[in-house]
C-alpha cells in the first residue's frame, strides 16, 4: 500500500495508507457510527463529496455485493448508481473478504470509482477530535501524487449533482406520489412501489405547481447540504400546502417541510450518522431505533402556530419530525426506510399512503 495523509482544515494530520484508487481526494470530513452497511452508505446520496469515517474499526470484511437490479430497475444492494463519498477513512481495511453475496473486495470497487480510502487511521481520536471541533473541509493526499485544494461541499448546491435530470415513473398503482428527488435512495422507491404506489420522481427544481400536474400526495426525499438554498423548491412546496394535499418527507424533506411552512434549520457540530439513533415519538411516548445521516436540523425555537414537534432525538434532544396539527402534513428527519436497518419505523410508509 502506498503512504498517505488524511489533513483536516484545523491543521491535524493522520498518516496511514491508501486503498482503492491512488489519488487525492477533498471533501467534508465526517463519521458513521453504525457497524455494517458500508456498501449502503458509501452510495447513499446524502453523502455526497464528504470523507466518510467509519468508527467501527473493521471494513471491507465482508467485499462488496454485485450491482444487480431489481424487478423495477433499481439497485438490489446500493442506494445509487455509483458511490458518492469523496473518499473513506478506517482504522483496519480487510483485505481479505469473505461473503456469498460478495463480487468483489471495497478497494477494488473503489478503485473503480476513482475514490481513495485510507487505513491505519486512529479513528477514535480522530472521532473525537471531529466531536470537539466539528465535521470541517478535509483532503486524502497520496504520498508521490498531485495535492488537492481544500473546500466546504456545503456552499455549494450538491442537490443539483446527485437527482436526476428529468422525471422517472415507477408502479402502476391508483394512488399517484409525486416524488422530488434530492438525493433519493433506491430504498425509498422500493417501499412505496411495494404498497401499490405510482411514483414519478422529479429534478429537485421541477415545477410540480403546474396545473397539468395529477398527483395525489408530494414526497421529499433526503438528499444532501443546506436546505436553505433550495427556495425554488421550497416556494414550490408552499404552493401544495395551500392546496390541502398530504406531504411528507425524510431527511433533507423534514427540513424543507419546515422552511415552507415558516421555519429554520441550522447547522450542527458533527451531525447524526449511525443505525442506532433513539428517537420518541411524542404522541405515543413510544422510542425507536432509527437510522440517520444528517448535518442540518430544524430550529425548534421557530416552528410556527399550527404545527408540532412530532419526534426528538433522545441523545442530543433535537427535532426528529415535525407535523401539522391539523393538515396532512408531516415529516422525519431518520430513515425509515433504512437499509441494512433498522426497520423499526417503516410503518411510516403505510401512514402516508393511507392520506393519500
């Protein structure tokens, strides 16, 4: 294995060695404490350009699945169509895989994908400094070739580079969702085709407003950066909530669903990124375990009259779902349809489609 360094904005240098491809690579460093999933969360939109250090200190033991599709041309085992992290940080890359479902090992898929990993790394500390200081603009640098210029993903809109160009239809079931796609994962398509829905999922800055339009409910889906800058969208959702029609998003759509309705987001320190997140729901009392994967959160001091915390995160307290006291509109900032897990709250998926 060639040398390397991964070099944080704050001056903090980790030497290690490289796997997958062998070139620099600059991003938002960030980390995941969940124990397996990587082939998930490495093609997971809502990562998109961000270092993606994993606190479990094992990876690549069990290789990486074929890229086969489903019945609806959607990905069996990623939830996109390439990975979308920038680079991976580990403490101890396996190079030996071993797993029936295995097609080849992470370095080499890596290696694919032009996207470098590093090893060797003391990831608890590095976990802990990123707890202390906050996820900042980071750079894998291969030792003999070219450096890379730092940067912040966030300021730019990294919506824009993972949905899709134009609208793409899904089931043929009576009950029609208009899907806007900032990120979406192919999970999400799944869970609803699965329950008899026709999906259309549209650009992130589609008109859905237009008259011509025939859907019976809107989806926001997850997706990548800062909410803030999609007022296009936004304003758009504003218009389908003056129309009564049921709403209802996960993750990056928890987020919009606030703004439209009046409300703000801020940035937190490190994040929420892991599969073991508890959560109540704060009609029933009842918490769950839930997966998530996300910087923003909404500002509770600014939710307006008329609309409710519907869930909270019971570790760092902050706002897992909102709803409308009243109208069919609601949200979660976890993943409900989480894959590998946990499923806890897919029951989610049945409640929206019952609005419809």
């Amino acid at each position: 294995m060639k040398k390397g360094k991964l070099i944080l904005q704050s001056g903090h240098t980790f030497d290690g060695f490289i796997f997958g491809a062998e070139q620099s690579s600059a991003g938002e460093v960030v980390f995941s404490t969940g124990m397996v999933g990587y082939p998930e969360s490495l093609t997971d939109p809502s990562y998109k350009e961000q270092i993606l250090t994993f606190t479990y200190p094992l990876i690549g033991n069990y290789g990486i699945p074929a890229n086969s599709k489903d019945k609806y041309g959607l990905g069996k085992n990623f939830e996109s169509n390439k990975i979308q992290v920038s680079g991976i940080v580990v403490s101890e890359y396996s190079e030996d895989y071993s797993h029936w479902h295995a097609k080849q090992s992470l370095s080499e898929w890596l290696k694919k994908a032009g996207v470098p990993g590093i090893t060797g790394i003391d990831t608890r500390a590095l976990t802990k400094l990123i707890r202390t200081k906050g996820c900042m603009p980071a750079k894998i640098v291969v030792d003999g070739k070219k450096d890379v210029e730092l940067y912040d993903p966030n300021e730019q809109n990294l919506v824009s580079k993972v949905c899709v160009k134009k609208p793409v239809k899904y089931g043929r079931g009576k009950k029609k969702v208009l899907m806007v796609d900032c990120g979406v994962k192919n999970n999400t398509i799944r869970h609803f085709v699965e329950r008899g829905v026709s999906v259309k999922r549209v650009p992130w800055n589609y008109d859905f407003t237009q008259k011509s339009e025939k859907f019976d409910g809107l989806f926001l889906s997850n997706g990548p950066g800062d909410p803030a800058m999609l007022t296009e969208l936004i304003d758009r959702i504003k218009v389908v909530m003056e129309q009564k029609k049921p709403i209802w998003g996960i993750c990056l759509g928890n987020q919009l669903l606030a703004h439209a309705a009046g409300a703000k987001t801020y940035k937190l320190k490190f994040g929420n990124r892991s599969q073991n997140q508890p959560c109540t729901d704060q009609e029933t009392g009842k918490c769950y375990m839930t997966t998530q994967n996300h910087s923003f959160v909404i500002d509770p001091k600014t939710i307006p009259a008329g609309w409710k915390v519907w869930f909270k995160n019971e570790n760092d307290h902050t706002v897992e779902g909102i709803k409308h006291k009243t109208l069919p509109f609601s949200a979660v900032q976890f993943h409900p349809e989480a894959y590998p897990g946990p499923v806890d709250t897919e029951y989610l998926f049945d409640r929206f489609v019952e609005q419809l």
